[in-house]
C-alpha cells in the first residue's frame, strides 16, 4: 500500500513538474503574447525605430516575420532608410497629407485594450476637423489634394473608427480617406505617401514621429496637431 502511494505521490510530482514547465514556456512564447496584446508580431514601424525608448521586440519580429519591410531593410537604422527611400521611391508629390492616429486611440471605444493613456485618445471627429481645417485655413481650394491616412495595427475599435472616419469625411467631402489594417506593405507604402506629401500633417505616436523626422532630414514642410 505504502509503495502503491510512493509511486503514485512519484507519478503526480512528475506531472505537476511537466506542467509548470509548459505554462512557463507558454507564458513566454509569442504566441501567447499575441493573444494578450494584438500588437505583438505585428509589423510597428515607429516602435522598431524608437525600439530603445519603449524596450519592445518590434525590431526582431520585423526580421522574423517582415523581413522585405523598410524596417528589416534598413535595420530601423534613419540613415540607411533615409538611402533606401532616395533610391527607390519617388518623393515629391503635390498632396497634403494628414494622419490619423486612429485604432486604439478611437473615442468612445468599447473594446479598447489595456495600457492606453486617456490622454494619448483622440479628440471627437468634429473637434479633429475643426483643428485640421484651422492648420490648413485654405483646405477648401486644396481639398482635392488632401489624403487622410489611417491604420488600426491592432484591429480594435473598430465600428468606433469606422464612424470616426464617415464624421470626417462629411468634413472634407472631396478628400481621399485611406484606410489600411496591419499589411506591412500597406503601412509602407503609407509611410512613404506621408513622406513624399508637399505637405504633412502629424498625428501622435512613433510611426508620425519617424515621418516627421525623415521629412526634416529633407527639407520638407510638417504641421503637428
């Protein structure tokens, strides 16, 4: 009876042993983190850039999982992306272009993820376009030229941003409204157009910040909201 216990007391210890081991290695597998926080393995440009101020792995998920993303190429390095872009695109268009930092900063959310300052969230549609219409006081005349780009990395927010977005149209009827979901091409090409903008206009957040900045090196006009 004594031995039947030992064995068994043996067989349970093991087993308890084996599944502590695995928590632990799901706990900090990726794919769990994914499931907690949407953001990570995604593809955050202004994250991998400024990786050293918010202590993320974007860097390494863009070698990982992106690795024909300007990140990966450029080694989130502004000197050789400043390069890759002379290179290969062209930049200098007529538009002006403003960015929304939408997705998780969308008012009203009722899904928004944790982590999320009350004072990095957006102001209402019409307050946005009463601020963007007084930066840029002859929008009306340029109006055909005005691109409104925006993104939602995190895929949260999504009805609010959506209505969001209608709010600001009906603002800016003959504006181009684009809006892209977490495709590293589509955020790259994104980038590019707010760089190659005649004019930009810059919303919080790194990915805005690290446009801003490549504008800078280039001469070129930002307008911060």
């Amino acid at each position: 009876m004594n031995t039947t216990i030992l064995i068994l007391s043996i067989f349970l210890c093991i087993f308890l042993l084996i599944s502590i081991l695995f928590l632990v290695l799901l706990l900090t597998s990726s794919a769990f983190s994914a499931m907690v926080d949407p953001s990570v393995g995604s593809y955050r440009i202004g994250d991998a850039f400024y990786h050293n101020e918010f202590n993320n792995s974007a860097l390494e998920d863009a070698y990982r999982e992106f690795p024909n993303s300007l990140v990966a190429k450029s080694n989130a390095d502004v000197t050789e992306l400043l390069k890759i872009l002379k290179e290969k695109y062209y930049l200098d268009t007529p538009e002006i272009v403003v960015h929304l930092r939408l997705g998780d900063l969308t008012p009203q959310c009722k899904n928004r993820p944790g982590g999320v300052s009350k004072r990095n969230i957006n102001a209402p549609a019409l307050e946005m376009a009463k601020k963007i219409k007084n930066l840029l006081p002859n929008h009306e005349a340029l109006n055909s030229k005005l691109v409104f780009i925006t993104g939602n990395h995190r895929n949260v927010c999504v009805a609010e941003m959506e209505k969001y977005i209608r709010d600001i149209k009906l603002q800016f009827p003959q504006a181009l409204v684009v809006n892209n979901g977490n495709s590293f091409v589509e955020a790259d090409n994104d980038f590019v157009r707010m760089i190659a903008a005649d004019t930009f206009v810059q919303a919080s957040g790194g990915y805005s910040k690290l446009v801003a900045q490549i504008r800078s090196t280039l001469g070129k006009k930002t307008i911060v909201i």
